[in-house]
C-alpha cells in the first residue's frame, strides 16, 4: 500500500484558498493514523504531530524557574554563557539588573521590564551572578569519546578530529582532504595533518561582535579547477561612532597562507549597529547559483515584509555575483533583485536537497517558533505577520500563524532548538539516513535527524545528546558527516560502525 505524499510546504497554497489548512492537516494526520493502525509496520509513516497547545508563558515562582524558562534558550541551561563576562567580578548586581529590565537593543538582549517586577529582576540578577560554575566540568559532553553511540537505526563512534577551537562556523573540505574552518570572531584556518594552520591572511574587514563575524565556507563546484573559495561575514562598513555592517559573501582563491583575487560579490542593505541576526549559510545548486539567507538584523518590523532591502530574505546570485535574469523579483521596481524569497527571520540552514535540488531553509524563531521551510521563488514565509512563536519576554508577537498569501513552514519547533546548520546525508556510509535531514540545536546542544516523506516531517531522533551547541554539520567529499560544536570548539566526525 503506498501512502501518498503530504505537500505541507511552500507552493501548495492554491486549495488553502478554499479548504481550511488546519483542517486539511488534521484531516491527514487523521487519514495517516488510520492507515498506520491498520498497517503494522507503517507506524513510522505517521507524520509528525505538531502541537503548540502547551502554554509557553507558564510562570515559575523562583528565580532558577524564570531562568529556564526565559533566559536559558539564550544564556544556557548552566549559566555557561556568562562564565566569561567581566561584569561577573564587580560587586553587586546593579549591572546585570539595569541589562535585564531595559535590554540592551542593538545585541540583541531583550528587555524583560514588562514580565517581571523589580523585584523579579533583583533575583534574576544575584541568579545570574551567583550561579556560574565554578567547575567547568559541568560543560563536558555527555558521550564517551570512543564510545559506541547506539541510535535507533545506526551505529558511530564520535571521533574529535579538531579541538582548541572558540567558535567554529564554516567547514570547507579542500581537494586533498584538509579542512578550511572559519571562526566566528574573524579567524580563518588550514587544518592540515592533524594541525590549524596559523591564521590565513587577506580577510575582508569582519563586525565580529554578538552574532556577527566571519561566517559560512563553501567551494565553488568546480574548485578543483578554478579555485573559488566563497566566504559569508558580517561586512564591517564604518568603525565610529557605532560599528556598523551588514552580511556580505565574497569569493577569493587561496595562495600559500593567504587569499588572494577577493572580489566582494554581494553586500546586504541597509547597514545597522545590530549584533545579531546575519544569516547565512551558503549552498550552491550545481546549476550556477548561490543561494543564501539574511536575517532581520533584529529590525523585524521594518525589513522582512519589503522588497526594498535585503534583510529577512533567501537570497540567488550566479557564482560570479550578477543576478540571475529569471531571479522573482527583477522586473520589479524598486524591489533588490537577488531576492528569491522574502518574510524570514535568522536563516541559518539553507540546503540544497540532493535529489530534488529543492531549496530547505531552516530557520531561528522567536521563542518557540522556529521552522524548516521549503523555500520557492517569490514566496512570502510570513515573518513577522504570522508565527508559531512568542516575544522573548513572554508577550504575544502575533495573533497569527497563518494568513493567506503567506507559506506555512513544513515544520516548526516548540520549544526552540535554536536551529542552526543543516545538511542532508548523502553518500553510502550511512544507508539508513539517507537523504535524512541533519540539524543543529544550539539551544539544547544535540543534532537532529529529521526523517522526511516528500514535504512532511515523519519521525524525529535526537543524537549527540549534550555534546554541545551544535554549530554546523557537514558531510565530507569522502562521506562523514562532521559536526562543529562551541564552547569548547571542536570539530567532530561520526564514523559509521555496521
Ligand atoms: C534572545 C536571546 C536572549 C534572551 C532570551 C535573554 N538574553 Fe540576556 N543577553 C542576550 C545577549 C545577546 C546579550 C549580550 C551578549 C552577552 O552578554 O552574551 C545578553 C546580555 C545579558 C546580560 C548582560 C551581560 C553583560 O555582559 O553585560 C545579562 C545580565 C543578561 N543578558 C541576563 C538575561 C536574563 C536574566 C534573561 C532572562 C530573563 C536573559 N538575559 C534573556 C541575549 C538574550
């Protein structure tokens, strides 16, 4: 019996016109269990149910209670983020409380002066400050090294090939097996025989601070004979009075320790001081584009919804930076002529599906609503008008989740995981997750195997449990999948046991 395939994504919207999505979704899912009841050995094809009923906004009573449930998707469940914070050695709290009532914007910290009272906040703050362990071996990982780690349908060891890292970012496999590594706070690195390289020279100028830095590594599918090596950063375009940039990707071929030829193919606009929300990972579709995404630049109410910046969107460009003539939007006056889809808050997982060479985009919501899409030209995915998530501070972002005209996404997470690098598995190592999604979380520091039928989430795994925030995943030329992980960095393979 063949189950047919559930199109929840993008680009099946046409019905919705006149059929009630969730009911149509309910009507599947209930057509779908049926059929895995009367099916034994079907159950798997149940799609995942996505129930968003749980009240996020549930208030605990003690400080330890509040910080779980509203500062740790950000700061860590151990308080690990603030270990290294100077503000930890002044006396009192004062600072810590001014940061939590009133924020600090342009990081990206919200302010929490409508959630919690003075009071509230007091505790929040001597929490915070008292809290740090003092042991770091609390933020050791979970798994044995050399351990066998027995998941459901595949066997690994976790073998650490990179350490001594801080936060590691892009992954690029060269030709003869050494490994390019990007490091958030603007480093580059060769690692070759067991060895980082010292820095690579002839970087860009990086706005390293919060979210920003040097950012995805890809290689042009040719590498092999033209040598294009593609960077993603956050560009640094003024230093005073404020630092100001905006995400931008370059190209530059690589020459001893050094880049040489750089060419700055694309410059997200306009320029702001924020921190945070940058994108971007980098895919190329092997038919002559690049695609990648742009955050909001924490400005979400002004960017995602217009046309006129690039902000908030999945980007295509060609591999030599000009604009694709049959990209949606180029006719179109006034609107940024790179922009492929539109309505996106952080993407920070863009793949190219290796069989359908479909564009998935997973991306970072606000508290609990983050999603994977399947991204098509010219389509609106809806931030910040509809969305499965709340503002940090527990208040209602908006009424809605859906809104036609607007895509659903094919999946979202409550709680958020933090979403962020993704690949699909390829190759002949590991023939049950083939074609398999693989996620990182940095939120709760595992990656996730997402199962897929066509455009549904079937079955999800958790595996690498506490390994740490799981920054990238890649699979190798020769057909590991690689994880890059921070706090502490490193760099890990899965290596496959039958
Ligand atoms: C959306 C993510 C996010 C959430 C949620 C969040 N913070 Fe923050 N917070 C940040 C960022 C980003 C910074 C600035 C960078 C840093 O210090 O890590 C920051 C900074 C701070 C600082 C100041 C640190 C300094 O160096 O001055 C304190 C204190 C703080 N947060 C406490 C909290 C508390 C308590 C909560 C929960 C009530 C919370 N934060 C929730 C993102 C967040």
């Amino acid at each position: 019996m063949r189950v047919p395939p559930i199109k929840i994504g993008a680009g099946y919207m046409m019905p919705l016109k006149i059929i009630n999505f969730k009911q149509m979704k309910r009507n599947l899912t209930i057509t779908l269990f049926l059929i895995a009841l009367i099916t034994p050995g079907l159950s798997c094809l149940k799609p995942f149910k996505q129930d968003n009923s749980g009240n996020q906004n549930s208030q605990f009573q003690s400080a330890a209670g509040n910080y779980q449930n509203f500062c740790a998707g950000c700061h860590g469940d151990n308080l690990e983020k603030f270990a290294a914070k100077e503000w930890m050695d002044e006396e009192g709290s004062s600072s810590a409380f001014q940061s939590i009532k009133y924020g600090i914007e342009d990081i990206g910290m919200p302010a929490f002066q409508k959630t919690f009272s003075d009071e509230e906040i007091k505790e929040l703050a001597e929490y915070v400050k008292k809290g740090v362990p003092e042991d770091k071996a609390l933020l050791k990982p979970a798994v044995t090294p050399g351990g066998v780690v027995e998941s459901e349908v595949q066997k690994f060891v976790v073998d650490t090939v990179v350490s001594g890292l801080n936060v590691p970012w892009g992954l690029a496999f060269l030709p003869d097996g050494d490994l390019l590594i990007s490091e958030r706070e603007g480093k580059l690195y060769r690692f070759s025989d067991g060895k980082l390289s010292e820095p690579i020279e002839g970087l860009p100028p990086i706005k390293a601070s919060g979210q920003g830095g040097l950012l995805d590594l890809s290689l042009h599918p040719d590498y092999e004979t033209n040598g294009w090596i593609y960077l993603s950063y956050s560009a640094l375009t003024a230093e005073s009075p404020k630092p100001l940039g905006n995400t931008a990707v370059m190209r530059a071929k690589l020459q001893g320790n050094r880049l040489v030829d750089q060419q700055v193919l694309f410059k997200g606009i306009p320029d702001n001081d924020r921190s945070h929300h940058f994108g971007c990972k980098l895919a190329f579709d092997g038919k002559g584009h690049l695609f990648f995404g742009i955050g909001d630049r924490g400005q979400h109410f002004d960017f995602p919804q217009n046309l006129d910046n690039h902000n908030g969107k999945i980007h295509r460009i060609n591999e030599d930076g000009s604009i694709p003539a049959d990209n949606p939007f180029v006719n179109q006056e006034g609107a940024m002529a790179s922009i492929y889809s539109y309505g996106h808050r952080n993407p920070q997982g863009t793949v190219v599906h290796p069989v359908t060479g479909e564009i998935w985009v997973t991306e970072h919501g606000p508290r609990g609503g983050d999603e994977l899409n399947l991204v098509e030209p010219g389509l609106n995915y809806g931030w910040p008008v509809i969305s499965y998530g709340i503002n940090y501070d527990g208040t209602v972002l908006t009424e809605l989740t859906e809104k036609e005209g607007m895509e659903q996404p094919v999946f979202y997470w409550t709680p958020s995981i933090a979403p962020c690098g993704m690949t699909f598995v390829t190759g002949e190592r590991y023939k049950n997750w083939s074609n398999n999604l693989l996620v990182g979380s940095l939120r709760f520091k595992y990656l996730e195997r997402v199962v897929l039928n066509g455009h549904s989430v079937m079955h999800r795994e958790k595996l690498l449990e506490d390994i740490g925030r799981v920054r990238n995943v890649v699979v190798s030329p020769d057909g590991y999948i690689y994880v890059a992980i921070e706090t502490p960095g490193k760099i890990v393979r899965l290596v496959p046991i039958e």
